[in-house]
C-alpha cells in the first residue's frame, strides 16, 4: 500500500468506487480506496434489493435518478464492463388520500424533467402485475424506465475502471484513525500502515458517522436494519409477476419483485431502533407475510431459499450527505437513506467534481449540503420504503 496519495477513499461500495471513477476521469489519479472486507461491495451494497427508480418526491433525487439510470443504460460502454438491468418498471401502490395528493404533485414535478410517469386505477395496476391483490388500494403510479440492476456487477464495474486509470485498491484493509491538523486533514491510519493525504472521502456507508468522529465532526446519520428474503422457485402456475416489475404498497412499505424462478421481498420495521444489527430477524419475517399475502397470495405457500439484512444509513430528512465539512480536505458522502446505490453513479460524479472544481457541473447540490442541518434549510423526501 502506498504511503502518500492524493485522495484517500473510504469505503469500497457503490459510492466509494463511482467516486474512485469519476475522480479518475478528471486526472486524479493518485487514488488509494480502503475497504475494510475482503470484497468490494460486501456492505449495504450487495445488501439490497438492487431497485431503481426515478419516482421520488425531491426533485434533486430525482435529478440524480435521471442521470443514474443513462449510465445504468450505457454502462458497458461508458464504463467498461457488463451489468445485468432489466426496466420493467416500478408500481407503488397508494391507500391513502393524503399519500395519493403527495404523489400526483410528484408526477407532475417529475414530468416536467421528463420523465413518463403514469397514475393508473388499480384494475390497470393489476394488468401489469399478475396475481396482485389491489383492496383497499386507491391507485397506482408506474414508470417503466425504472428497473432492477445488480449491485455487484455495478460496483466491480466502477471499480475496475478506477483500476485500470491508476487508483489503487486496498482491501482487508481497516481505517483506524483520520488525523487532521488545524482543521484540515493530513493522514489516514489503517491496519496496513499510514497514509499522508490531503483530502479524505468518507463513503463508509453505514459508519460514515464513526469515520465523521475520527476526524471529530458529528455526521446526522443512523444505521437502520432492513431485511429480504427470496422464496424458493414456486410453481409453474402460480399467480406471480413473470417480469422483474417493482410493487410497493406505500402505506406499509412491503415491496416484492420476481428474482428468478422465486420472488424476492421485504418490508421496513417502523418500530426497529438504530443499530449495526445483520442479523436475521425470523420473527419479523411472520409480520411482513402476514401483509405479503393479502397483495400476494401467491407467497402464502412459498418456503424461504435465502434471507439476508443489511443497514440503511438514515439522515433526519431522508437525503443524502454530498460535499465538503467543516473540516478542509475531509469529504463525505453517505445518508442516503436506502436510494444509495440507485445514485451512485450521479452522486460520485457530483462530489468528484465538487472535489476537483469546487462546485459540480450542471448540478445544484445545495440540497446535500452537510450545512443544511444547521441553516435550517432541509427538504424531505417522502418516497422512502
């Protein structure tokens, strides 16, 4: 491992590698990215259900999802390297007055930068997703540019470019300490010895708030555990989706969508504290079928093949950290409240350039701003499952 670099990267997910890459495609190539795993991608990243979407209530998320999605499209030949994505849509699926209201003024909003978003019945919303159960639903919003991409492939893809440019990647390898001097930073100390560096990119994920503490800054961001589980194949002719299409009954946050010749699922647990907790939770899985049968029947008979639980990383207004701290050369990027992968091809870009320029290009990313906290100047998003 080298001893001085120019940027040092923490964290080797999603976001830590699209940084790696976009830093690379600026000329910063004196790269060192530390993940603590034996693998790229081991944390959250290839802990989730792989969605993507540009249904969201924000409209600088849905900037994000927007430019994401055109790599996820041309990421072979932007990137170099093959990645499985299907767009067979995302269906939500509204009970609630208050929530239908939310979302006609999000399709409008979402509309205006382009995107096709539509408000079917719920007798449309079942033509799209066979089997589905609609009681109680009022209606549904689909957008058929939004899909499924797999995580690892992404990753190892942001990663390998990154590679190829000059960065280099350390894994196994744990960050310890970040050392700063009046208040800028001037060294990364890991298991494998001391890095002298001017600029530190936090991107640790669900622990950007404890890497925020070596370097004696307090980051608003929380872990919070999510589960899924994947059913075994079911049968020839049960009433299941065949495609890879995304529903999410909004009002409880279960979500399903077709992984193979099973169907993968899940469901957030309002009552669940904060914690680093990966455990499976078996007991949560009775709750969520006791939901997942009434909108699909088809799982009452479906036995569990695999069940995992990885973190959220949770910031008070359900929006990313993207920029600069209070301390000079520490950058971060986390908080993205379970959408982090689905950006990060846009969110690396963005704080790569804010890294290189000061400021992106073609981006207001003032709605990421670690001082929005303190200024009093947030901007929720709503669409978070």
């Amino acid at each position: 491992m080298k001893e001085t670099a120019e940027v040092v990267i923490i964290g080797g997910g999603c976001m830590g590698t699209s940084v790696a890459y976009n830093l690379t495609r600026l000329g910063i190539k004196d790269i060192v990215l530390v993940e603590r795993e034996q693998l790229l991608g081991m944390g959250s990243t290839g802990r989730n259900a792989g969605g993507v979407r540009h249904q969201f209530s924000n409209e600088a998320n849905v900037k994000l999802s927007i430019e994401s999605i055109r790599l996820f499209e041309h990421f072979s030949e932007e990137v170099g390297y093959e990645i499985d994505f299907r767009q067979d849509g995302y269906l939500f699926l509204i009970s609630n007055e208050n929530d239908l209201g939310d979302f006609r003024n999000s399709i409008e909003m979402q509309r205006r930068h382009g995107v096709g978003v539509d408000l079917l019945t719920p007798v449309e919303a079942q033509r799209l997703a066979r089997g589905l159960e609609v009681d109680g639903v009022l209606a549904a919003t689909f957008c058929a540019a939004d899909g499924i991409v797999d995580p690892n492939g992404v990753t190892i893809g942001f990663g390998k470019a990154a590679q190829r440019s000059g960065a280099q990647i350390c894994r196994e390898t744990e960050v310890t300490s970040v050392k700063t001097d009046t208040g800028r930073v001037k060294s990364v100390q890991t298991s494998q010895g001391l890095i002298s560096t001017p600029i530190v990119v936090n991107a640790a994920g669900p622990f950007v708030r404890d890497i925020g503490r070596m370097a004696g800054i307090e980051l608003p961001v929380l872990p919070y555990r999510r589960h899924i589980f994947i059913t075994e194949p079911l049968r020839p002719d049960s009433n299941a989706p065949s495609s890879k299409i995304m529903v999410i009954d909004f009002e409880t946050t279960f979500y399903f969508h077709r992984e193979g010749a099973g169907m993968l699922f899940g469901m957030s647990d309002k009552d669940e504290p904060s914690s680093y907790n990966t455990t499976v939770s078996w007991e949560l899985l009775e709750k969520i079928t006791r939901t997942a049968v009434k909108r699909l029947p088809a799982l009452a008979d479906a036995g569990i093949a695999h069940a995992w639980a990885g973190l959220y990383e949770v910031t008070p207004d359900a929006m990313p950290i993207i920029g600069k701290t209070p301390i000079d050369g520490l950058y971060v990027i986390g908080g993205f409240s379970g959408h982090g992968f689905q950006h990060s091809p846009a969110a690396g870009r963005v704080l790569a350039e804010t890294i290189v320029f000061g400021r992106a290009d073609n981006f207001d990313a003032s709605p990421f701003s670690l001082d929005r906290f303190s200024l009093g100047s947030i901007s929720i998003e709503t669409n978070v499952v």
